[in-house]
C-alpha cells in the first residue's frame, strides 16, 4: 500500500515538473526561434544614394525576386542620375576628360561578369550581367567592353554632363591630382543582398577616381578586390581608395574571415587593419586614405568598417531602410 501510495506520488510530482518544463519551454520557444532566423530579405549599398538604390532593389527582394536581380535594379539608379558624379551617366572624367567607367556582378552560382574602362554607355552594370551571361568571358576592356555592350544594343551616349565639364576644365589649370578621403571627388556604390530564398548576390559601379590618368582600374570591376559573394559564407563590398582595396584584396578576404567564424564587423575590422598595416610598412600617410567594407552573412547579420570617419552605408530589410555612419579606425 504504502508503495503503491509512494508510486503515485512520485509519478504525479514527475508529471507536474514535465508539465512546468513543458510551459517553460513553450514560453522560451519563440525568443529561441528569433534568435535562429535568418534576416531575410536584406539588402545594402554604400554611401547616402545607397537609399534611393535600396528602395529599388528592395522592390524586387520584397516580391520573393532573386538577390541577382534586384542588385542590378539597385545599382542603376545613382547610374542613370547625371547628378551623381561618382557613378555612371554624370561621373566625373578622366585627365583627358573622358568619362571612364568600371562595374562588376556575382550571384549565388559564383557566375561573374565585370567591365572596366567602359566608354559611353550609361549603364555599365547591365553590360557585366550581360558578359556573365552571353560570353565565355569574365572582364571586357576598353574598346572590346563597347563594341560588345553595342553588339548588346545598349545605347552609345555622351556621359560627360555639363557641371563635370566645368569641373575638368578648371582642374586643369593645375592639374593637382590628389583625390579626396570621402565622396567628394570620387566614390562607388557596391550593393549586397539576401533574398528570401537565402541567396546572395552583389554589384559594384563606379567612375572612379576623378581625373585619373587615362586607362586607370580600380577594385570596383574586379572580383576579390571590390566584391565578393560566396553563397555559403556572405558577401562583401568594397569603397574608397580601390589601389589599397586591391592591395589586400579586400573583399574575398572579408568574405574568408567570415568563413572562419567571424562577424561581418570583426571581418570588415581585421581587413581595415591590414590596409592600416600596409600603409604604415609602404611609410604612407594613413590619413590621405580612405577604405571602407560593408559585409552580410548568410543569416543576414551585417556590419562595415572604415579607415577613417565619413563613410556612411544604407540597409533596407522588413524593419524598413536607414542610412547608419561606420565606425572606423581614425576617429
């Protein structure tokens, strides 16, 4: 009797602690879940025209549509505005006051395609999608980059707007050729996203650096330096001084530190670094350089990093888009 009264007793106190472990549970549940969901869609660009490209893309990504596309869409709206003089129709010229311009694209796939030194056509962006997807090529130069873009029946057009004129003319009354550390004189947007399928992609544009000796590339066509996307790890773009970006290349190396279990911002942080690095071995003045990193993982977590102060990026997911200030090395 007495182990039968001890049996029933035991058993309803276990019950009692399952049903308390099971409220407790449920209760914990939903934060648990929120912790482990991805941020998705998410998409981010560089610099203060990164919200009107954001609005664009996040029509696409909103809509369930590919991360691929909706970069694409992002990107060429600071392209086609003749008022940005950092990217595409409106970009500042070269020293022989040609408009040069350099784009680069990656998706999920790893397909790539990329233009640098691309004459006369507003949108370069569209012309690496079309390298990627129409040839056996991954970068087009020059002369071959605008035969095929007209092959393509993209439109030959004057890109050299009347206030970038004005300012090439009276940059040559000296010629001093030193550009400045923020957007003033020069800048890109590059633009990563997450779709709601979890894959990423990026595109990077720009007009590069203003005055430029004719012929000059930056990091912003090349993959690597400028971009990357590795659609298991995350994706990363670059801004600023695209020599130093090179140098490190930056992007892939973002993108490999994230695989090596850091968070966007310590691996937007450690590639910083080592530009810092480099410049102080080459006996460089840091201050005259400016790099700076935006990345996104796979579970739409983001960060960025930058040399020094001025550099500012946009992000745009369910919560809606906000332009935030990126710490940085010099304060």
């Amino acid at each position: 009797m007495t182990s039968r009264r001890n049996f029933i007793k035991t058993t309803s106190f276990a019950s009692a602690a399952m049903l308390i472990n099971k409220s407790t549970s449920a209760k914990e549940l939903p934060a648990e879940e929120l912790t482990n969901q991805t941020n998705k869609p998410i998409v981010l660009s560089t610099w203060n025209f990164g919200l009107k490209a954001n609005e664009a893309a996040w029509e696409i990504l909103s809509k369930n549509g590919k991360a691929i596309d909706a970069v694409e869409a992002g990107v060429k709206i600071p392209e086609g505005d003749p008022t940005e003089r950092s990217v595409g129709y409106g970009g500042r010229p070269d020293r022989d006051g040609r408009v040069t311009l350099d784009a680069c694209i990656m998706d999920e796939q790893a397909n790539i395609g990329s233009v640098a030194a691309l004459e006369h056509i507003k949108h370069p962006i569209s012309v690496a999608r079309a390298v990627m997807e129409k040839t056996p090529h991954v970068m087009l130069v020059g002369d071959g980059a605008l035969q095929f873009a007209l092959s393509q029946g993209f439109k030959k057009e004057n890109l050299l707007v009347e206030d970038s004129e004005k300012e090439w003319k009276e940059w040559l009354k000296n010629s001093n050729y030193k550009p400045i550390v923020n957007i003033e004189n020069h800048d890109t947007i590059g633009m990563i996203a997450l779709d709601a399928n979890g894959d990423l992609s990026g595109a990077c544009t720009t007009s590069g650096m203003a005055f430029k000796m004719h012929g000059r590339v930056g990091d912003s066509p090349i993959i690597g330096a400028g971009l990357y996307v590795d659609n298991e790890i995350g994706a990363a773009t670059a801004t600023g001084h695209g020599e130093e970006v090179i140098r490190i290349a930056g992007c892939h190396l973002v993108v490999e530190l994230m695989r090596q279990g850091k968070t966007p911002e310590q691996a937007c942080i450690e590639a910083v670094n080592r530009v810092v690095k480099l410049t102080a071995n080459r006996k460089k003045n840091l201050k005259d350089i400016q790099v700076g990193f935006i990345a996104l993982n796979k579970k739409g977590e983001y960060g960025s990093y930058c040399v020094q102060s001025g550099f500012n990026y946009a992000v745009h997911d369910s919560s809606g888009n906000k332009l935030i200030n990126a710490d940085s090395h010099l304060k």
